[in-house]
C-alpha cells in the first residue's frame, strides 16, 4: 500500500460491487481479493482504483476444478 491507511482501503473494497470476498492476509501483500469481473475494461477500471491506494499483483483463475461449500459459507 502506498500509505498505512488500511481503513480507506478496507472502506474502497466495501464500496465494490465486483469484489465479492476480501481478506487481509499475512505474509506477503496484505489484502486477497476475489472479483467477478465481465471483461478486461472491468478489470483495468477496478484495477485503476486499487492504485489509489497501493499497488498490486493479480493471479487470474482461468478454470475451476474443485469448489467446496465451506460451513461458513452458508
């Protein structure tokens, strides 16, 4: 992140109708984030808007193999 300001970014993400799940994590990077986007144009917007807060790494998933309901999930 470009500053310690986690609330205006945990704010940002609440705000984001793509971002469907959002955990702050250990290690490196702080946030994990799982968006459902239609196209690119989406994602470089959203992506766009994460820069105001900090940089990013992205990891796309390209195919599901297995998806597990989890308790709290329900």
């Amino acid at each position: 992140m470009k500053s310690t300001n986690h609330t205006a970014f945990q704010h940002f993400l609440s705000t984001q109708e793509a971002v469907k799940e959002a955990y702050r994590i250990s290690g490196e990077g702080c946030y994990w984030l799982k968006a459902a986007l239609s196209n690119q144009q989406e994602l470089n917007q959203l992506l766009d808007a994460i820069l105001v807060h900090g940089n990013y790494r992205i990891n796309l998933s390209i195919h599901t193999i297995k998806k597990t309901k989890m308790l709290m999930d329900v």
